[in-house]
C-alpha cells in the first residue's frame, strides 16, 4: 500500500475542513491533510524522490509529481535503519515502500494570507536512527499554543546518508535537510506559513545537523533562526570516514563503492552497520575518539557539501545573519551510562583512560579534570568528561563562534533532573525532547516520566520552554539576555527557571582554547 492509499491513524478522528478535509497545492501535487483537534495535519508529503533504484546513494532528486489530490493521512516510511539503541526498541510506523523522503506539517489553518513563523524540526538519533513521526515528536502542542506552522521530515540515515562511499557525494543525509528546507521555501506559504520566518530546531543529531548546515553554502538563505539542542561535536575527517566505510563495507563482503553496494539489500547494510558499532571500542586504537562512541556516522568534512566544520565556519561570519540560540543538559552522558548498565562499574583505572582519551591533553587533562572536580568519584569523572566532551562544550563553542564571527546567540543549560523515581538520570540527554513537546509517555520521555504523568514542576518547565522557543522564532529573543564572553550570562532551566552565569565553568575553563576539528584516523 503506498502512503497515498494509506488510511488515517485509528486514534486520529478526522473533522473535515469542507468536504474530506483540507486541501493545498504543492508545487508537485494538491495534497489532502485531516483536521486534527483545532489543527490541519499533512503527513507524509514527499520532498524528494525515492533514492532507490539509479538515484540510491546520490543527492536527492524533485519529487515525481502527481495528478489529482494525495491523502497525506499517515507517516512516510523512514530511513533504512537500525530496530533500536542502547536496548530499546524504535517506534516505527508500519507504512512499506521507499518514500523515505516525506515531510509533516501542522498548521493551526492552511491559509495562505496567514504568514505564520514556521518551525523546522530536525530529528536526531546518532545519525542512523529516528524519524519525523515520532510519537515524541508530536507538534501539536507547539503549533496550537503558539499559533505557528511545524514541519517534521525524513532523511536518510546510516550507510544510506552518512557512509562515504566512492562514486557518492558525502553527507546525503544533510543534502536531504537541504532539500527538506527548499521544499518549506518553496510550498509553506499554501499552509500558512512564512518563509521568510523559518526557524530550524533539533536536539543531538539534529543539532549537529544544523550546526553543519549552518556551515554548508548549500543551506545559506534557507533559515532565519536557529536552535541547537546538546549540539555533539563528533565530525568525521575523510580519512577517518574512508576507513570506516571499508570496514562498513566488509561486513557484506564488498568494497565501499557505489558499484559495489548499490544491490545490495538496504536492511542488510543496515544490519552491517549495527555489527561494525559494536565492534567500534576494539578500533580506538585505529580511530581514537570515535571508537568508544560505538557510532560509525557523523557528517563528514569533505571539503564541498561541508567545506569546513561549524565552528571554523561561525567564526568566519557563516552564521552572521542567522539568530542562533543553543545549550546542552548538565548530566548528558548519564543516560548512555544508565542504557549500557555502567551505573556503579566504572573504576578509577577506566575513568583515568576516559580522561586521557578525550580530556584536552591527555594525562594533562586527566590531572586538570581530577584538580577541578576533586570530590569527584570514578563515575562522575567518567560521565563529566564525556558529557562536556560529545555535547557540552561544542554546544557552548557554537555560541562562542557565533560572537566572534560577528552574530549573536542566546545560551541555556537544562539542570532540572528528571522525575523518574529513582534519581539516577539526573538532568540527562533528551530530556529536554518531552518537556519542549509535551510529550511525556512517548519514546524515551517514558524513562523519565511514569506513567506518562507530567509533574507541575514539569508541567511549569514545558510553558516556560515553549514560550521561550516560539518567542525565538517570532522575534529572535528567548526572554533572556545574549550570551557574551564577559558575563557569560546564560538562562538556567530548573524548577525555577533563573539567569545566571554559565553553570559549568570549571569544565570551561579546562576546555578554554580547544579547537574541535574533525575526528582524524590515527
């Protein structure tokens, strides 16, 4: 069954807008959405071709028009990828075919007289998994109360979008964004909204993804406004990311050529590329940083689709003209330690080799780390230098960069630790997903919210988050002052929200001069 044909989700009772709901015309087809709760929903419009067939491991193509008017009724089918992460399984829609390029839209009226800001959201997930029909990600809540327009898509993942295969352009995942951002340029008007007032949003692989397209001539002009959520600061060189497409590529038993692979099965490379990361730890020696993360996927600074990496780039003025706004959580790394059981295992010697391998300077580093933190014990040396070395400082380095090449940004760190019973997650990684969307019994928000129940303070955080977002993307300003090297004021997210300095300033200061390039082959 093909997503046209496709019915409406069971739980989604449709109220027509008119006779069988509301209806726009794209620039390859009318398309029609439901009316969903005070809402008009599209999902699953294509933005791009099927990169299948001669198109597989190319840039992305226009979409094959269509005559008559397509049900845009249910999720596209995502990206090849892998069935979970770290134990725990991925929500995937049920649609088959090979649409995976579709977009998703929420619009409070499909008027285009309206002129709404619009948000853009970039999903993450390591670069090989998520999609933008996440239950997680559920937009009405941001569309309804702030009366914008949200647009959610697909973009090819793992060996698809991010493997660098000979006779295939690098980042194809980052070229779907770009197509992604021209089709909202191109079509977002029909659905009310304003392309002149485009915010791009994402958290952890989609805050990479943006800092990156804040990098790439290809996206220039394509967004107004830009928030990264836990920005990571893993980039690959192409000689690191030949490496391991070899490696990727000798799990099927070929090379890593288009000509080579371009047969074979996507779900079996995805499985290879499953095996290869966790096999990762045993090639640190080989691949230093990007061993122990077990994720063989990052955008790949190549030179042309990304010319040079973000922070190079914003420090030049790339960004200039673009309002950033960013920040991290305090304790990202305690949910991948929670995930892998590491809760109360790691020993000193193990914490010492984590210090070496990612610290700044090595045995320097470690010895920094162990003078600023000296009640630290093994774990929490363990998870602080792998917090501020994937997410903590590159998210603040963004804003840093963005000052020097001569914009502006706005910084924040989420400190509220999550309500999960136990109090082991700590303010962690993606927590800030339900509580920006208010989506607390979906996805991982499950970890942190039994039941599905958010807590008043929760609930108090989720209004301050949104009207914090949704005043950003009208006007550029979050409610709090920019961030500059002096004050270093940033806005501190707990119960009660407050401004104050930058919280982490003794990882700061040990990071202070470090240049994040792109991770080389050792």
């Amino acid at each position: 069954m093909t997503t046209s044909e496709s019915q409406a989700p069971e739980n989604d009772v449709p109220d027509p807008d008119g006779p069988g709901g509301p209806v726009v015309r794209t620039a390859s087809g009318a398309v029609r959405g439901l009316r969903e709760r005070g809402l008009s929903v599209f999902r699953g419009i294509p933005f791009a071709a099927p990169p299948v067939g001669p198109d597989r491991f190319q840039a992305p193509r226009p979409p094959r028009p269509w005559d008559g008017i397509r049900e845009t009724y249910a999720f596209g089918p995502p990206s090849p990828q892998e069935p979970g992460f770290s134990g725990r399984a991925a929500q995937l829609p049920s649609v088959a075919g090979d649409e995976w390029l579709t977009v998703n839209v929420w619009t409070p009226d499909p008027d285009p007289s309206a002129a709404r800001p619009v948000l853009v959201w970039i999903h993450g997930g390591a670069y090989r998994l998520g999609h933008g029909g996440q239950p997680g990600y559920d937009a009405q809540h941001l569309a309804r109360e702030g009366d914008v327009v949200v647009v959610t898509f697909n973009y090819r993942l793992g060996m698809e979008g991010f493997a660098l295969w000979t006779g295939a352009p690098a980042n194809r995942g980052l070229l779907d964004q770009v197509a992604a951002l021209e089709w909202v340029q191109e079509n977002i008007a029909g659905f009310g909204g304003d392309p002149a007032q485009v915010t791009v949003f994402g958290e952890s692989a989609g805050a990479g993804s943006i800092a990156s397209l804040l990098a790439m001539p290809r996206a220039r002009g394509l967004f107004r406004r830009a928030i990264g959520q836990s920005v990571p600061g893993t980039l690959f060189s192409v000689d690191l990311a030949r490496d391991i497409a070899t490696e990727l590529a000798a799990e099927v038993g070929r090379t890593p050529t288009v000509a080579d692979l371009s047969e074979v099965d996507p779900q079996q490379l995805t499985r290879a590329g499953q095996t290869l990361g966790a096999k990762m730890p045993a090639y640190t020696g080989r691949w230093g940083q990007a061993g122990p993360t077990s994720v063989p996927f990052a955008p790949v600074v190549d030179g042309d689709v990304l010319p040079t990496t973000p922070w190079e780039a914003l420090a030049a003025g790339a960004g200039r003209e673009v309002d950033l706004l960013v920040g991290h959580n305090r304790d990202e790394f305690r949910l991948f330690l929670v995930m892998a059981d590491l809760v109360g295992k790691i020993t000193d010697d193990r914490a010492g080799q984590t210090l070496r391998l990612y610290a700044p300077g090595g045995a320097t580093g470690e010895a920094a780390y162990r003078s600023a933190f000296p009640d630290a014990g093994p774990e929490l040396l363990f998870e602080r230098v792998q917090t501020d070395w994937l997410f903590a400082i590159p998210s603040l380095r963004l804003a840093e960069a963005q000052l020097a090449g001569g914009g502006r940004a706005h910084v924040y760190e989420l400190t509220w630790p999550a309500p999960d019973g136990t109090g082991v997650l700590g303010a962690c990684h993606v927590l800030d997903i339900p509580l920006l969307f208010g989506t607390y019994g979906a996805d991982l928000g499950a970890l942190f919210f039994p039941g599905g129940k958010p807590t008043p303070e929760a609930e108090r955080l989720t209004a301050f988050l949104q009207h914090a977002w949704l005043a950003f993307a009208r006007t550029g300003d979050p409610g709090w002052p920019e961030y500059d090297t002096d004050s270093r004021a940033v806005q501190i997210l707990d119960a009660e929200p407050r401004v104050g300095p930058y919280p982490e300033e003794g990882s700061r200061r040990i990071w202070e001069g470090y240049a994040f390039g792109a991770l080389p082959l050792l």
